[in-house]
C-alpha cells in the first residue's frame, strides 16, 4: 500500500465535522512533580482549523456551524478521530461533540 502525505491545508472537512488542533498535554502537575508520557491525559482544549459546511436540515439546507477557524473550543475527552498531520497532532471531531467555545 502506497504512504499518503497529507497536509493540513489539503484537509477539509464534511458536514458538521471540525478539524481540531490539539493543545500540547501538561508536562508537571501543580506540584510541580514532571509526568512521565504514559501518565499525561489527552487534552480536550484546541484550536478550530477547519469546519466542514454544515448540518443539512430536513428540507434540504445547511446549518451554519457554531464555531469557526481560530475558535479555541472545549470538546468531549473521547470524541472524534485522531489524526496525525505534518508531526501535529489532530482531531477530526463533529459539532456536537464541541462542548464550549474557550474565551
């Protein structure tokens, strides 16, 4: 099988889904104790990158999206796919799996 070099600029998004940056994992607890790589939690803090055109509707339309491009978003700890582009890490997540939208 053939390597397939994806970048994130060649990604886009279908329906209701987000292209989601993933926040770098906390090195060292409040104490100050460093984390080993098996010991860290996945982050659920990101940045919007892409977003797909929306949900349809029943008859036919498109729901406008909630977030956009540059939001930084709040999404649930087991949601969407993981994906791996340029050696940053991502993942490809729907909508309503985006919990809030961080100031």
């Amino acid at each position: 099988m053939a390597a397939v070099s994806l970048s994130v600029s060649t990604v886009t998004p279908l329906g209701d889904r987000v292209l989601v940056k993933v926040a770098a994992a906390e090195e060292k607890t409040a104490g100050g104790i460093l984390l080993p790589d098996n010991a860290k939690e996945k982050p659920q803090v990101g940045e919007v990158v892409a977003v797909g055109p929306g949900k349809r509707n029943d008859d036919g339309s498109r729901q406008a999206p909630e977030v956009s491009p540059g939001n930084k978003v709040l999404y649930s700890k087991y949601a969407g796919t993981d994906i791996k582009l340029g050696g940053e890490d991502y993942v490809l997540l729907s909508e309503k799996d985006i919990l809030a939208v961080v100031g």
